[in-house]
C-alpha cells in the first residue's frame, strides 16, 4: 500500500505578537519583544540598524508618504544597537512561493481576497509570527512575519495589501530602492498606481515579485530584476504570480537554476489562476483555502510537500488577506493538514 501524505509540520499555531503606541514605542516593544523570545534570530534586528545609514533620497520619501516607519525603525534600533550590521539589503531568493488576488467583482461577499503560500525549508515554519503593530495616528499593521521584520505578508489598515515571491532571474544592481524600501513606501500610499509609479521612477533593487492590492480591489505584480520593473496586470480580474518572470522587459533575465522547479513555477502560476477562475462570483476565503491545499501535481505543485531527500523545501505556511473586513487568515504549515486560524486588524 502506497505511503499517506506525511504531516511535515506539527499541527499548532503561529505566535501572534501585538504592540501598539507611537510609532516608536512600536518598535522599540516589538524590539524588546524579540530579543526576549527569539535571542538566536537577529537577521532582521541586524538589518534594521541598516535604516540609521539611509541615503537622503529614500529619507526623504519616508518623511513626505511614511514618518512613521522611520519612527518604527528608530525604536527597533534603540533596543538592538548591539547587534552586527547586515552587510546589506535582504534578498528574495531560495524560495517557490505563489501569490494571487482576486478583485471584489469575482468574490461571494464582493470584497478583495489576496494572499499566498510560502515555500520554504521546513525549519521556517516554527520561526514565523504574526505581527499586529497599532500605531497612534497611522495605519495599523498586519503581517505573517519573522522576528524583527517590519514588511512581512499581508496588510495595512488603509487597505493595501502585499505578498512577494522569489524572482529566478538576473538582479538589478543599480536601482534606488531597496525592496523593502519600496514595499513600505507602496503600502503607505492610497492605490496600486501610487506602488507603480514609485517603482517606475526609482526602480528596485536586486530581483523578485510583489503583489499589491488597494481598497478598491484593482492589483498589480510588480516584477524586477536586471530588466528594470514591469507591472503586471490582472487578467479577467485575477492576479497569481509564482517565480518566474512574465513582463516584457524582465521575462529574457530570467535564470532559473533547476528545470523542473522552472517548470513547476508556472505549473503554478497557471494551474492556480485556473482553479481561482473556476470559483468566479462564489469565491470565498474557504475556497481559496481550498485552492491553495490542492494536491494536482503532488509533491509539487500548489501544496508542496517534502518526498524523501530531494529537497528540504515545503509550504510552510499559507496567508489570506480581506482587507475590508480586516481579517488575516493564517496557516502554520501546509494549507491541506492545517486549521487557519484568523487574526484581526
């Protein structure tokens, strides 16, 4: 008899870690926060230590569309100045994540669902948090996250929403903002065009997609890397991306080391936007659920599971956003043998 489905990671919930104040008190209690529950984790406390040496440009843009994350950044630094500089900004490589949104016109309740699986080494999983930071006179935050991170997977108060993907390609070396640079400053705006625009003008650094969302629904994946940035528009309403480039201009950088993890990408990427298709006006967060734990191209495929030792690569979580109603729906794990457990704004 052939084996069952192995359960990769053990049934249980994600921490959730909520701060709230000032911009800085919210920093500097996730800080504390931090440094307490995880003290071997410094990757992004390191990294934040890297904001005091921003270049006036990117200062600028924060105080004009986003005050507040510098405040943010300013307590995580007063907590963790001890800590080794990162050596630069942090990279989307190493994973095989998929993302989607689906506008309100083609959903049960008429409002936005966006989101996605994380694929990744099996130890990510018991490292990740949820992280709800509710900061005074700004947007509030909430975000599958690792410790010290700011940007993570998920949503602001204002309606924006993100997720991101590895980008199998050539990096762009020379643009002017670093990927979470502009995630943040993307997030802080009011539209999708706004996310563009930044990203147009000033490009993004090194290589990866992000998906963003706006509170009227409309979303755009925005791939960069060697090529410049492409925008990548809905098609009949539903947005999925996986890792591979797609635009005009990024799609000849790509460099995709492994054939067939090349073509599970946009096995992916099609097979996901077909089966969001199928649910067109009924689509609900179960449903996409569902669709994120579907096991067509088992191992691979949507839901990824560990076989044997070829890869140590699996879904360790899966995230969905409705902004609308401000719920977070997350799952430790694989999506096909875990309960979601939801969060709220």
């Amino acid at each position: 008899m052939a084996d069952g489905i192995r359960r990769m990671v053990p049934e249980g919930t994600i921490p959730f870690l909520s701060v709230q104040g000032t911009a800085y008190e919210c920093g500097r209690a996730y800080g504390e926060t931090v440094l307490r529950k995880y003290p071997g984790y410094t990757r992004y406390l390191r990294a934040a230590l890297v904001w005091s040496n921003r270049n006036r440009l990117v200062i600028s843009l924060f105080e004009k569309k986003a005050p507040q994350i510098l405040e943010v950044y300013r307590g995580l630094q007063s907590v963790c100045a001890r800590q080794r500089k990162n050596a630069g900004p942090l990279r989307l490589l190493g994973e095989a994540c998929t993302s989607f949104s689906v506008h309100p016109a083609l959903t049960l309740d008429k409002t936005l669902i966006s989101g996605q699986t994380k694929d990744t080494p099996y130890d990510n999983a018991l490292k990740y948090i949820v992280l709800r930071m509710r900061i005074k006179n700004a947007p509030a935050i909430l975000v599958l996250a690792y410790p010290g991170e700011i940007l993570g997977y998920g949503m602001w108060s204002n309606g924006m929403t993100i997720f991101r993907n590895a980008l199998y390609s050539k990096p762009n070396p020379t643009a002017k903002l670093a990927m979470e640079e502009w995630g943040l400053l993307a997030l802080a705006g009011k539209s999708v065009e706004e996310g563009r625009e930044l990203a147009e003008r000033y490009g993004i650094q090194n290589c990866g997609n992000c998906l963003i969302s706006d509170s009227s629904g409309q979303s755009l994946a925005v791939e960069f890397n060697a090529g410049g940035v492409n925008c990548i528009p809905p098609t009949k309403g539903i947005n999925v991306h996986a890792n591979h480039p797609v635009g005009k201009d990024t799609v000849r950088f790509e460099d995709y080391p492994d054939i067939i993890e090349k073509k599970n990408s946009r096995y992916r990427m099609n097979f996901l936007r077909k089966l969001l298709g199928a649910e067109r006006g009924k689509l609900t967060v179960q449903k996409a659920l569902m669709c994120l734990a579907d096991h067509s191209r088992y191992p691979c495929g949507i839901c990824r599971h560990k076989v044997g030792q070829a890869t140590a690569m699996g879904t360790t979580a899966a995230v969905i956003a409705e902004p609308v109603k401000g719920k977070l729906h997350v799952v430790r794990g694989n999506p096909c043998c875990n309960w979601p457990v939801t969060y709220e704004l």
